[in-house]
C-alpha cells in the first residue's frame, strides 16, 4: 500500500537532481589549473613546516630528558 507512493516521489527525486545539476557552473580549464597548483604548493610548505616543527620538538624534548 506504501509502495504506490514511494514509487511516485522517485521520478520527481530524479527530476530534481536533473534539472540541479543544469544549474551546476563548472569552473573553467585555467581557474582549475590555477587552483590545483596553489593546492599542492600549500601542502608541500605545510608539510615542511611540520616537518621542521616536529625536528624542533624533538631535539627539545630529547635535550629536556638528558638533563
């Protein structure tokens, strides 16, 4: 008895993805080279300043316990 309703919102749901996913503005090839780039250059300088962060911190430590 449920079942006749589920299957009529189905084919709406669908509808309404469809016609969401027209309205999608896809950035252009340039903006997304642009940004893919800023992306790696930001992880690679985070990941060097973790890194030196860490070296600090554990000389720090290390120098702390052989007191």
């Amino acid at each position: 008895m449920g079942d006749s309703a589920e299957k009529q919102t189905k084919p709406s749901f669908f509808k309404g993805v469809k016609s969401e996913y027209k309205k999608i503005s896809w950035p252009d090839r340039q903006s997304t080279l642009k940004q893919s780039i800023a992306v790696v250059v930001i992880s690679v300088v985070m990941g060097v300043l973790i890194a030196v962060l860490d070296y600090v911190f554990q000389y720090g430590v290390n120098f702390l316990t052989s007191l």
